[in-house]
C-alpha cells in the first residue's frame, strides 16, 4: 500500500496579503480541494487574520460571514484540513488551497459541500 505524505505546508508563498485583491467585503474567495483526489470540497472566504493563522499553523482557517469570525476548519470535530499547497489566480483575487483531510468538509458530514446536484429541466 502506498503511503500517504501528510506533511503540512511550510508557511511560505511568493506574495503577502497586501497583494491580493479582495472583494468588496474585504474577503479573498478561497476554493478548497482535496489534494490526494482533487474532490473539491468547499468555498469560503479568508480575512488577513485567517490568512495569518492558516500560513502559521498549517490549518486550514477560514472567515466565517455567518458567524463574522475566524474558525479552524475541523477545530470542533476534529476533521481538520491539512494545508498542502496553494494556489494564486493570475487576478489575485482568488485563491485554491489544496488540502490533506481529516474527515468530511461539511456539517452534514459529506466529504464535499458540493453535494447538491443540480437536475436537467
């Protein structure tokens, strides 16, 4: 069985926040994407906070606009999400983190908050 490199990032990228271009909330989109089978999990947006905290720990952190604060994805349950690499748009506006999960994205356990498929008419 092969085994999988569950290393975190280093911390380490070739642009600082000041670079980005936010929206006009003042939040970067961020996509996330299972980095061993590209399954996109998630969509959800960055602070400069989030962005310090993810660049030092290594966890995922993300802007919650619902609960206008900062969580550490997986922090409750445990199914945190490993930061592997990262990804700049050519706009800076924009950002694909590529993760290593420890359990499903979502709160209603799936893997992927894209799970709503949508139908043909």
């Amino acid at each position: 069985m092969k085994q999988i490199d569950a290393r975190i990032y280093n911390g380490k990228t070739n642009f600082e926040w000041k670079d980005l271009e936010l929206n006009s909330e003042g939040l970067l989109p961020v996509i996330v994407q299972d980095y061993i089978d590209h399954t996109v999990l998630m969509y959800t947006y960055m602070d400069e906070s989030a962005w310090e905290k993810t660049l030092a720990t290594g966890l995922l952190t993300y802007y919650s606009k619902s609960h206008k604060r900062d969580i550490v994805k997986g922090k409750k349950y445990g199914n945190y999400q490993y930061v592997r690499e990262l990804f700049l748009n050519g706009e800076k506006n924009a950002l694909l983190i590529k993760v290593y999960p420890m359990g499903p994205a979502c709160d209603d356990s799936k893997k992927s908050c894209f799970s709503n498929e949508i139908e043909e008419i």
